[in-house]
C-alpha cells in the first residue's frame, strides 16, 4: 500500500475551488478536556454538565480546563464558547489565518428525526465565523425503537458524552423545499439523503449516507470510516478510519465518532488551498450483528471484567530483549506495576534500557532506566524522571554532544525537552517544544537538514491512537512548523508511533501503531518514500500483529541497538500467587517478524537506529 499528499501538485476540481473562494478559514475547535492519570481515552468537555457552575479559582489552580470555558455567570443559551484555542507550537498557528472581512454563507442541511447535539455544537461552531442558516430533510426515518431505548438506557448506566445525545429541532430551522436558491452558498449535506445542490458536500459513514451504517459497524464492534465527500466531482476532501477505544458501548463509539464529524468538517472548511484526503479507504461492511447479539456480548463481557478485576490484570504490559538469540528474554516485574515502551541507548561503552513503570496503585507512570548487559538488566529498572502528570515513551536521542530525552506528556497537554544532567539518572527540563493539545508518542528525527517529530496530537477530544501529525524545525528548540497536510494520516491501523524511525542505507522506516482492533494490537512498518515540508508518502512493507507473531494480545513498541532488540507486549495475568510468570517469547517460526530481522533480509538485520541529529 502507497499513501502520499504532495501539496504542491494537487489539482483543484471546482467542487473545491467553490469551497476555498467561498469560505473564510474556520477557527480551530477545540473542545478537549484533560482528566489525569490513566486509563485514556481523555474526556471530552462536552463529557460534563455544561449548565453546572465551574469554580474559576480551583480550575485555574489544578490547570485543567482552558480559561476559554470559565462561563459560570452565563446563562445556557451563551455556552460554551469556541473561541479558538490557539496551539503553542513555538509562534506557530494550526490554522491558516482567518479573512475576518468576509462571512460566508453557509446552509447546513439536518436529517429532522435523526439531529444530535453534535449538530448543535457544529452550528455553535460556525456561527463564530459564517452566516449560517438551518434546513431539515424529513427523508431519514427515525433510528429503530429498540436502537433508541437502548441509546437512551446507554446514557443512564454508561454515559458516553453529550455529542451523541438527541436533540429536538429549533423552531427557526425551515424545510429543506425553502432552500431553493444556493446561489453563493456553501451547502453542508448532513440529511442522510442525497441533494441536488451543485458544489455541496456530504458526510458520509463507511460508503453511505445513512447514519444506520455508523451504528450496524458499531454493533459489530468494528472501527468505522467517516468521510467529508463531493459528489459533484466524485472527491474524497477528508477521511478518517476511528479508533474505538470502547467497543462494548455504541453510545461512546458515537461520541467518539462525531467528535471526529466536528473536526472532519472544520478540516475541511479551514483548509484555503484545497486538500485532499490522501487516501480512500473502501469499507466492506461486516455481517452485521443484532442488537441482541451486541447486548448479550456487552453484559457478558461488563460481568467477566467485574467478577475478574480483583484476580487479575486485562492489560498487563511486559518488555522483553534479545540478543542476538531466536527468543526474547521477558524482564521480571512483581504484579503491582508494569514496563513498556522501551528505548536503547548506548554511551561510554554502557548500553541502557529506558522504560514507562506504570505502578497500579498510583495509576500514573514514569520514566525508568536500567543497564543491559548481554541482553539482560543488571538491576531492575530505576525511576530517572517523574513529575506530577503522566509520563511514558521515552524518546531518547544525543545531540551537539549532549543526551536529551522527549517523552511522551499528553496529560499535560505538553511536548517537553528534556536534558540529561548525568546521563541516565538525572534529567532537567530544557524547553517545552509544544503544547495545547493531547499529544502522544512524540517521535523526532534529523533528516535532510531538518528537525521532523511525527506526534498524534488530539485536538478535538477523540482519540489519541489514529491521527499522525508532522512538524519540522531548522533547530532541535526552535520554531516548530505543522506540516501543510496534517494530519497526514487519520487511520487507526498505522497512525501512532510505535518506536524509533530506523535509518539504513539511505532509507526510512517507521514504525506505527495498529490500534484497529485494540490499543497496541500490532506494529506495522513503512518505508518513507517522501519527506518534504509539503509533502510526505510512504508504503506499507510488514505486518506484525501481536496475536499472529507472538500469541499476544498486543505489540506496541520496538527499538533495536546492534543485535540488541528490545519489544513490548500485554496479555491478562493473574495478580499474586495465581500469576504465571513468563521468562521467555518467542516469535512465531517463519512469521513477519522473523522475516523482517532475519539474516537474509534487507530489512533490520544488524543495523543501528538513527539517534542522534547533526553533531
């Protein structure tokens, strides 16, 4: 599989060319709200009781929601504000800059029996910037009886947010028949039904137009596609294939949905040069399950997870090195905490092993190190970094001589630069490089005389686990600039970093989380066939899927030093005297994996990561 955007050598079909000399660019919206500590996904703001009263001095003094949403003196009908939050990256701006001379007009069509509140928040939204008016489409019949009654019993017991609550019409909303002259006018079809309005583009779910689709692939627990399209010039603009991190609640797989809905379609309306998706991705729809079946596997699952909570861990992470040898050795950990998202480095001779220790107790980790010799630790991992918020991935590198380590602080809502005092036990922070959204697995490399850190970075309070974004720097702490195709991919199978970008020969490999059927299902790699400010490609040259190559319910991290290799993997233990312990993994005789770092291939085979920039 080959996925390229080249910006410069877009052609812009008149569907486009209407849009982009139309529209004013749209103000970001954001609506994230940080909760700390693990599990994520990260709530959404539009999660809370907006017509509660927020206390303005214990929010400014935990830092945990932008000053943008401290409205307790307004009435209901003012909130919330989308004033944009602009994000800090070093002087840089998400969007383009706004023509605030010009308002748009805009006619947003809405499926009359089928409106949510993320409609509601959509036009909140737009009316910040375009004039808006409102139609309704009588077509689409409401969702089925049972689908409702179940939704609304969703919300009672495992409430999923606001976005996918029904609402009712407004009474200033007119029948669709009104919109009869769209004559410098933007049509937004949202009605589940086809328009006859040239230049319009639609939302579609999978390959349809129908909302049912979105929820028979929930039903099916299934990772759905969302997609902006034109009908007229048969143009993808935007797409995104989601991340449910909560396959067991149709309610969140909507929240989580249309949050990505909000930000598809401000994608597409921010965007003044015409972009394009760079990659359709065909939806073959499963067969599809009842809601009979769904509800039957939802209980049993809710009922063994709380009749197992006390006796073990779902998702017990464990890191695992070899050396040169066909298995890896497991490193031990007592139960009460877990290792993953390892890291080598080498210096002075000694080579060392970073980690995130993740105690259950504090259900907060930090940044762990511990010397390797002949593929085993010398001692157990040993705290080098902690602070009050989350911490993992850590991103190790040298540069001018000195060691620095970039990890992963999305509960901070941070990138931050770290400088080894005395490498590796002691770190200083040297910089906050970005900030203002949930970014995670931050992954840096020094290639064509530039800086370029590829980031998943959460805008829109979804998920972490299936957007890539790139930024570039002429210095390590300089400016940081967003790539002009962020987010250059929007899928869950390969968006995340899952390691080191591996340089040999003159190539790139990168290699990306595949968190389509779980967090840190699988790795896959890519080569980089492209890698320019406006441009960036790659194609798919392996699959290691933690089930197939492991018989592990995940694989999430790789890194290798010489003949050093180092993984992560999880899988349910027992907790106490009941836990079996592994002390050895050995991949599958064969498999990808092997194929990939075996003596034969071109691929890994005795090669160095690249780790260091310009000296």
């Amino acid at each position: 599989m080959t996925t390229g955007i080249d910006m410069a050598e877009t052609d812009d079909p008149g569907c486009v060319r209407d849009l982009t000399a139309a529209l004013p660019s749209a103000p970001a919206l954001n609506l994230n709200f940080r909760i700390p500590g693990r599990p994520r996904p990260q709530s959404n703001i539009l999660d809370q009781d907006l017509g509660s009263a927020f206390d303005r001095r214990s929010i400014r003094d935990r830092d945990v929601i932008s000053a943008d949403w401290c409205t307790s003196d307004l009435p209901m009908s003012e909130k919330p504000s989308f004033r944009p939050q602009k994000p800090r990256a070093s002087g840089d701006e998400h969007r383009p800059a706004s023509r605030r001379d010009e308002r748009a007009r805009l006619a947003i069509i809405l499926p009359r029996h089928r409106l949510w509140e993320w409609h509601h928040q959509l036009l909140l939204h737009l009316r910040k910037t375009y004039d808006v008016a409102v139609f309704l489409d009588d077509r689409a019949a409401p969702y089925g009886r049972a689908e409702r009654l179940w939704l609304r019993f969703e919300q009672l017991i495992f409430p999923g947010g606001k976005l996918a609550k029904p609402i009712a019409p407004d009474e200033a909303w007119r029948p669709v028949t009104d919109l009869d002259n769209a004559v410098d006018t933007v049509v937004i079809n949202l009605s589940e039904r086809p328009q006859p309005y040239s230049g319009a583009f639609e939302l579609r779910y999978g390959d349809a137009l129908d909302s049912s689709a979105l929820i028979k692939r929930l039903l099916s627990r299934k990772a759905p596609s969302l997609a902006v399209h034109c009908p007229d010039q048969n143009r993808t603009l935007a797409t995104s294939r989601l991340a449910i991190e909560d396959k067991f609640s149709i309610g969140r797989g909507l929240q989580d949905s249309f949050s990505r809905c909000l930000s598809l379609i401000d994608r597409t309306l921010s965007s003044a040069d015409g972009r394009f998706a760079n990659e359709t991705t065909a939806v073959t729809t499963p067969t599809s399950a009842t809601l009979a079946e769904f509800i039957f596997r939802m209980i049993a699952h809710k009922a063994s997870n709380l009749i197992m909570k006390p006796f073990r861990h779902e998702e017990h992470w464990q890191v695992a090195l070899r050396d040169g040898a066909r298995s890896f050795n497991v490193i031990e950990d007592d139960g009460d905490r877990f290792y993953a998202d390892p890291f080598l480095y080498q210096a002075n001779g000694r080579t060392f092993l970073f980690v995130e220790e993740y105690p259950y107790a504090d259900r907060r980790g930090f940044i762990s190190a511990a010397e390797v010799v002949d593929g085993r630790l010398v001692a157990a991992p040993a705290a080098v970094l902690k602070r009050p918020y989350h911490l993992s991935y850590p991103f190790v590198f040298e540069h001018h001589g000195e060691f620095w380590m970039i990890p992963e602080t999305g509960e901070n809502r941070t990138i931050e630069l770290y400088r080894a005092i005395e490498f590796p036990w002691k770190w200083e922070l040297s910089k906050v490089l970005m900030e203002g959204a949930a970014f995670s697995d931050a992954t840096v490399l020094f290639h064509g005389g530039l800086w370029w850190l590829f980031v998943t970075a959460d805008w829109f309070g979804t998920s972490t686990q299936d957007e890539l974004s790139i930024y570039y720097s002429e210095t390590l702490d300089g400016e940081w600039k967003p790539h002009r195709a962020n987010p250059v991919k929007s899928d869950s199978r390969f968006a995340r970093p899952a390691g080191r970008i591996i340089r040999q020969g003159g190539r790139l490999f990168r290699p990306a989380q595949n968190c389509d059927r779980t967090y840190g299902a699988g790795i896959v790699w890519f080569e980089i066939t492209e890698l320019t400010p406006t441009g960036f490609s790659e194609r798919k040259i392996a699959d290691w899927d933690g089930r197939t190559e492991l018989s592990t319910d995940g694989l999430h991290s790789f890194d290798q030093l010489g003949q050093l290799q180092a993984i992560d993997f999880k899988g349910s233990v027992y907790r106490g005297v009941a836990r079996k312990n592994i002390t050895a993994i050995t991949p599958r005789h064969g498999g990808e994996l092997e194929r990939s770092l075996s003596k034969s291939s071109l691929f890994f085979d005795e090669i160095g990561s690249d780790r260091s920039g310009p000296q």
